[in-house]
C-alpha cells in the first residue's frame, strides 16, 4: 500500500545525494575575492549590513503570512463542505469573525499607515 510512497521518497532523496556528490567532484574548487564578496543584484554591496528598517516592514510581512495562512484553512472547510454545509459554514463565519476582530485591531493600532 504505501511502497509507492517509500519509492517516492527513496527516488527523491537518490536524486538529491547525486547532485550533491556530483557538485562536490566536478565543481570548481578556487575560491578567490570575488567569490568571496557579497553579491546583490550584480551591485558591489555597500554599507553594512546591520541597518534599521522601520517596524512597519515586519509587522507587513507577518500580517501577510497570517492572512496567507489564513486562506489555506479555507481548502479543507470547501472540501468537506457537502458533509455538513450548516456546521461548516457557522465555522467559517465564526474564523471570519475572529480574523476581522485582529484585522480592525491592526487598522486602529495603525501599523497599516505609512507616514
């Protein structure tokens, strides 16, 4: 029953083993300055890289991922939505209820104001 997936998985890590000791024996070995240096976008990187960057950024990013997140627990509710459509969509109302109380929560707090 489950063999396919033990092949799967024996194929996938095969392949990624290979690539590695392939990489290792037939790649370039020299390591000079240029190698060395820190690349960013073709630009020769300047300053450090210990600077500020504002709160907002962060606070963007993890209410992105949250609302992302978010979505993907919406995949399973529409899949088993025929079982039981009024106890599911009471579920779902109720996670929209609660994801609307944290989003007004962050509109009033103004993390979403670029000033």
């Amino acid at each position: 029953m489950y063999e396919s997936l033990l092949m799967m998985f024996l194929a996938a890590g095969f392949i990624g083993a290979a690539a590695v000791v392939v990489g290792a024996l037939l790649g370039p070995k020299r390591a000079g300055p240029d190698k060395l240096a820190a690349y960013e976008s073709g630009l020769p990187a300047t300053g450090t890289a210990r600077e500020r960057f504002p709160v907002h950024f962060y606070l963007v990013a993890m209410l992105f991922i949250l609302f992302d997140v978010e979505a993907a627990f919406f995949f399973p509710l529409a899949v088993k939505f025929g079982m039981a459509p009024q106890f599911l969509f009471a579920q779902a109302i109720i996670f929209v209820a609660i994801l609307a109380v944290g989003y007004i929560y962050v509109i009033r707090k103004g993390v979403l104001d670029w000033k």
